[in-house]
C-alpha cells in the first residue's frame, strides 16, 4: 500500500508493558504488594531478614553447659544393684555375683557390684552404701529406667521370672500395691496413699513384722530418684543414730515427707523380698517355692555364715541350672 | 500539498460523527446522500435522542429562582469567595495581611496534610488512653504482658503480735512497706499476697518456728494456680524503682543476670563443684545444664551467706520437693541450736548436703533485688557487691536487721523520699529545679547579709 507520509511511532505506548516474566510463580495480590520500586522490595526484605534472626534466636540461643543427655528408657530395661562386701568371702561373693548375672543375662538385665566401702560414709555403718550405690548406676546406666537393689544376703531362686510382667508393669503395680497401710507397722499414722498410678510408681519396696526393708527395692530413673537418694543420704541421717540405720532413715523421711511418700507403693513382701529366715511380714512374707527372691537378712552380721545358711538354696539352684 | 481534498463526493467520512447503523464510511462512499437507509441526519438524530430524554431540546440556562439569583446570594454570603479577595486587598493596607497569609498557609498545609497527620493524633491520642485508663494494666496483667505469672509474697507484721507490742513507728514502717508494693504491683500487673506473719506466733514454742516461710509460699502457690515466680519480700524493704518490671530486671535475661557456679561469689566458703563419682554428670557440673529453664530458686548472697529476706521461687516438682525436704524434724533437732536463722542456715546445709538441690539453684547479684543500706553488712557501706547505690539506680533496698539497734523508722523514711525524688516526673523536676533556685538566692543573700553584719 502506498503512504503519502511514512509510518509514525504509535504516541500512545501500550499502558502496561509485559515484564519478564520471572520462574516463580507470584500470586497476583502479592506482585501487586511487592511492586512499589525498590523501597519496598528493601523493606521486605530487612523485615523477612529480622523474622528470620527472630526465628533462629527463639530456637537456638539457650544452648546450656553441653551435658549430653541419654534419654531414660534407651537403655536395658532393669539393673540390679548389689553392694559386695570386700571382707567377706570370696568364692561366696562370687557364688552371689553370678546368681545376679544369670538372672540379668536371661532377661537382657544389667548387673553392677559395687564395694560397700567405695563411697564417702563418713563413719556411718556400711548398709548405708546401697543409696549412693543406687545413684552411681543411675549414672553409669542413664538409658536404663529401673535400678533393683538387692541385698548380697539374698538370692535370687526363680530366675524365669521377668520383672516387668512380674511388677513393673502399672496396672499389675497397681494391682500389687498395698493401700492405707500404716507405714510403720502396726499402727503408724501415716499411711500409704490409695489412688496411686502404676505408671507414676517411683519406688517399689517392701515390708516385714518391723518395718520398711530397703533391702530389695526398686527405683525408677529420673529427678525424683537424684532427690529421693540425696534426701536419705542426707548426713542429718546418718550421724542421727538411727537404731536400724538407713532403714530407719527411709521409714523416717517416707512419714515426715509427702513428696517421697506420693511415689512410694508397698507391695506384698513375697512378691520382692521373700524372707527365708527372719522376721517376716506374718500375712506373706515368708519364702515359698517359686517366690523371686529368699532373704537371708542379718546373715552377715554378728558372724553368722551366709554361705552355711544360703547352701541348700545354692543346691536347689544348681540343681536347676543341670 | 499531499493532504489533497477528497477526490470523490461525499468527502471525508469522519467517524464520530458517524452513527452505528453506519457501516463504515470508505465501505461505501457512494451511498453517501442517497436514499439509502442507513443515512442518518442531524435532524433525525436530535429528534431521536429528544424522543429519548423526554424534554424538549431547547432548555435555556438560568431558569427559576436560583438559577436567576445564585450569583447574587452567593455573593451577599459572608464567606463568599469574591468577596474575600476583595476583603484581604482591603486588609493588605492595615498590614494584617502577612500573619493571616501565614495563618492561611498553616492551614493550607495542615488540610493537605490532613492523612498523616490524622494519623498521628490517633496514634498518640490512643497512647494517652492507653496509659491514662486502666487498659495499660489489664494488658501488662495479660498473656502479652505476663503480669499474672509473677506473684510477690510481702510478709508483713514481722515478729508482732504476741511477742512485742507495735508502736507507732512499727505501724508506719509497716503502712510505707505495704504501699510501696502494692503500687509496684497494681503497676505491673502481678498480685500481691500479703502473709501476716504474727498469727503464726504460736508456735513459738514448738518446732516450726520461722519455716512458715515454707507454708506460706506453698499457700500462695494453691492461692494463684496461673502464676509461675513467687517473690519473697520481708517487711523492711523498699522497692526504690517502681518502674523496673521483673520481666526486663531479671527474667528477660535470667541467664545472664544470675549465676549457679557459686564460686563467683562465696562467702561460705562452700567446695563446688561436687566432685564424687557416684553422681551424675548434671549435679557434678558447676552450672547444672546451664540453662535458664532448669532454674528454680533465685537467691541472693549477702557477706554471711545465702540471704532469704528476697528472693525467687518457681512453680515447679523441684520446689515442691525443696519445701517439703526444707524442715525435717531430724534436722531441727540435730541443729536448732546452731542455725540461729533457722530456714536460711538449713537451706545452706541443704546446698552443701544433698547434691540434687544444686543444679537448679541460681544466685543472683544482692544488689539486684536486695541491696542493704550502710549498717547491715559492713558499718560504711561501701561494698560494690551489696550496697545501695543511688547513682546506679537499685532495685529495692532491704533494711535487713534494722530492729536490732538501727532506726527501721528512719531508714524506712529516707528511702522513700529517696525513691521519690529519684523518680519524679519532669513537670515535679522542673517545678523543683526552680523552687531549689529561688532557695538557693534566699540563702546566699541571708549569708551576705550575715556576713555583712559580721565585717560590721
């Protein structure tokens, strides 16, 4: 076609030219926000960069003295506890360290022996090394949740028996335990809670015709075990002259104090602490066949012979490992 | 010229003038003024759009009353436009004209501006109503705020009550002492739980003497289930700075401002950290696991030890099984004799003994929340850890063991005034600043005048 003119440029630019259209795609509501030229893109920015420091200060600053931390329940379920005395016989203590090596061995346990003379009495009598005894396995087993101390004065005479389904487990806890008993038979005001959970069980123990007997025990991991176990380790206690030393302690701390008495269940003394000689528990506390535990106790005292008392118990035991 | 005249007739089409039943001019050109029937005239189209509007074409202006007279009354009108004009040429000459021209400008610029000034009057009048209504307080009470998670435990009548009759000075050291915290709270937002602590005097002969401290903080814990810091505060002490928060004095800042390793300040002489085997790596460390949550207590070290006449405690297991462990028969009747400030030596005996108390025990700086005065500590007063300082501004003073041979009424007064003065408003500052200047004459003159009679 022929023009009398050349063509001219358009003096109406098209309103909006398309922009580039960038990879991301940007809602229509957002673009329209962020397209206010560079001192807004900057203010966003600065404000995107603060939330972020915000953020990270939220999560990150208190990052503490660096203790590593093994979560409670990692670890092999049960470890049991026995404080050896260097002083007594040899071929007996070992008899008795493996009757607890046995046992943990089938059930995937812990053992631990301590020396009843390693930690920091202070004069006070030996009996009292089973507390920190507990705490040094709480801290050389932090994964594991439940701490059995026994006695070296007793055996253990049914290995097939787990402690788990056996007790620890909370609705056969609760089961087990022994409500609105007088603590301090026979007629201690203070009486075990009623109402407890299994699950909120911090400490198993039993009694005999006299009293609390920490001689079988079990104490579950946690903070409340580091303050139960300094609080009866306490040297208030141990220089007091207790006539029984640390049980009378524990009978003494479990009455005057609610904290320690909320997560304590009494559970029937054949269930943990059958007594072979002794003052047992009259309703249930003496040794039956198939019973966990025989207790020997004040077998190591005033020389009497543990191994002449426990050998026929040892007999049936190696009967039964033939 | 190239822009040449039509050369066909019927010239130009020219599209505006166009009407739509027109197809289009250069389609057909030559249709143009025949009888075609998409030719549209100006005649038809008028008659048409007349048609359409309902009122004839010709309407002439200036019909009716207003349309005749609006000029004339508008102008007759005081705030007429012409009239104004002619107003400020005639004001020009009385030479008012430059003030009302810059009037004129304010204004101007003040309408123009009218957005974000309108703004900012709305900010600072909400300010004003914020600050001057109670709604600054319900808001520090809030959630945002965490007034209500802070509850202050003020014992107050101290060793009254059956042992020593109150005179007038104990009553008015008591008034000062309550309304001191009770203005501090109602400021912040936290409750205010004050124990009267004679009625327990009846113990005094049995056991527990001097640990209600124990129950009473266990009562306020029952008494306030939301609240999360419990502060103990005994009757002989001043809050100095009411506008201190404890969220931005301490607990913004806890980490920083208190310290576990007790070696940092100890007067006791206590071995840290414990160091036996059997422990764990948590209690044998010197600072717990070093973070601010694991913190429990706070308590302040004075020159003779821990010193409970201030201090923190959370709501927490811990603390739960602290107060019930805190008094023991046992204890009591191995050491009465020997902890002469019963609660306070056993819960150093408690630190040192039982290592499970350690990690989640924090010291703070005594004069943080419980600066002494000269006298307690020290006759000078001039101990950087434990002494007031007025220049630094400390938070509270604590006039501890002023009954025994100091004016608590004295002390108690000076420091309020003290306070008062330190924190006055600049209108109080100002009017002071010139009453202290006009005083000031007066006394020069009179020692001239003096003086002058002296030389005579």
């Amino acid at each position: 076609m022929h023009f009398a003119m050349p063509p001219r440029k358009t003096s109406r630019p098209p309103p909006y030219a398309a922009r580039n259209q960038s990879s991301l795609p940007i809602p229509p509501a957002l673009k329209n926000l962020l397209r206010g030229g560079k001192l807004r893109t900057t203010a966003l920015g600065i404000l995107g960069f603060l939330t972020l420091i915000w953020l990270l200060r939220r999560t990150g600053s208190d990052a503490g003295a660096n203790i590593p931390k093994v979560a409670i329940g990692s670890g092999p379920p049960v470890v049991v506890v026995t404080t050896i005395d260097p002083k007594a016989d040899r071929v007996w203590a070992d008899k008795i360290k493996k009757n607890r090596e046995d046992y943990a061995k089938k059930h995937g346990y812990l053992t631990f022996f301590p020396e009843n003379n390693q930690y920091p009495l202070n004069k006070s009598p030996h009996t009292w090394s089973k507390v920190p005894a507990l705490r040094h396995a709480m801290t050389l087993y932090p994964g594991s949740t439940f701490f059995w101390y026994l006695d070296s004065a007793a055996l253990i005479m049914n290995p097939s028996i787990d402690l788990q389904s056996h007790i620890l487990k909370p609705s056969r806890l609760e089961e087990l335990m022994i409500t609105n008993e007088p603590v301090v038979p026979p007629d201690s005001v203070i009486k075990t809670f009623g109402n407890l959970k299994g699950d909120r069980i911090d400490f198993i123990v039993t009694q005999d015709k006299e009293g609390l007997v920490p001689t079988s025990m079990i104490v579950r991991n946690g903070e409340w075990a580091k303050y139960f176990l300094d609080a009866w380790f306490d040297p208030i206690y141990r220089s007091y002259n207790f006539q029984k030393a640390e049980s009378h302690a524990l009978e003494h701390i479990v009455q005057w104090h609610g904290t320690i008495l909320a997560k304590l269940a009494l559970i029937p003394q054949n269930i943990l602490n059958s007594y072979a000689t002794g003052p047992s528990n009259p309703k249930f506390g003496k040794y039956k066949e198939g019973d966990l535990v025989a207790n020997f106790p004040g077998c190591a005292r005033d020389k009497h012979d543990c191994a002449a008392e426990q050998k026929a118990y040892f007999d049936i035991l190696e009967k039964d490992d033939d | 010229m190239s822009r040449s005249p039509s050369p066909r007739p019927g010239g130009w089409s020219s599209p505006g003038l166009n009407t739509p039943y027109d197809s289009g001019g250069r389609s057909s050109p030559f249709a143009n003024g025949s009888s075609s029937s998409n030719n549209v005239t100006w005649a038809s189209a008028q008659a048409r759009s007349a048609n359409v509007k309902g009122y004839t074409a010709f309407a002439p202006r200036n019909q009716g009353f207003f349309g005749k007279h609006f000029r004339r009354l508008s102008t007759s009108l005081p705030f007429s436009y012409g009239e104004k004009e002619k107003l400020g040429r005639g004001r020009g000459y009385q030479g008012n004209n430059k003030i009302l021209q810059m009037l004129n400008r304010i204004g101007w610029n003040l309408w123009r501006l009218r957005k974000p000034l309108g703004t900012i009057l709305t900010i600072i009048l909400l300010y004003i109503l914020f600050y001057a209504t109670p709604l600054h307080r319900v808001y520090r009470r809030s959630w945002f705020g965490g007034g209500s998670k802070f509850v202050v435990i003020l014992a107050a009548n101290q060793g009254g009550g059956v042992m020593e009759w109150k005179g007038p000075r104990e009553w008015a050291i008591e008034r000062d002492s309550v309304k001191n915290k009770k203005k501090y709270t109602q400021k912040w937002g936290y409750d205010l739980e004050i124990v009267d602590m004679s009625t327990k005097k009846r113990y005094a002969h049995e056991w527990r003497e001097s640990w209600e401290k124990v129950d009473t903080i266990r009562n306020a814990m029952r008494k306030y289930p939301r609240a999360e810091w419990f502060w103990w505060l005994d009757t002989n002490t001043f809050i100095m700075e009411p506008n201190y928060s404890l969220q931005n004095h301490i607990f913004k800042q806890l980490k920083d401002v208190t310290y576990r390793d007790i070696n940092h300040y100890n007067p006791l002489n206590i071995s840290h950290p414990l160091t036996d085997e059997y422990l764990d790596p948590e209690t044998r460390s010197p600072v717990g696991d070093g973070k601010a949550d694991s913190i429990n207590m706070i308590v302040p070290q004075d020159c003779g030890g821990f010193n409970l006449g201030s201090f923190f405690v959370r709501r927490s297991v811990w603390t739960d099984r602290l107060m019930d462990i805190w008094w023991d028969p046992v204890g009591y009747e191995q050491k009465h004799m020997e902890w002469e400030h019963k609660e306070q030596d056993a819960l150093e005996y408690m630190y040192k003994n039982q290592p499970w108390i350690r990690p989640h025990l924090a010291f703070i700086g005594q004069r943080k929340i419980n600066a002494f005065p000269p006298g307690a500590c020290g006759e000078k007063g001039d101990d950087p850890h434990i002494h007031y300082k007025e220049k630094e501004r400390d938070f509270l003073v604590n006039m501890a063991g002023c009954e025994w041979g100091r004016d608590c009424w004295g002390e108690m007064y000076r420091y309020r005034q003290l306070s008062n003065r330190l924190n006055r408003n600049p209108w109080e500052k100002f009017k002071d600043a010139i009453s202290d200047f006009f005083k000031a004459r007066r006394d020069a003159k009179k020692k001239k005048q003096e003086q002058q009679k002296k030389t005579n």
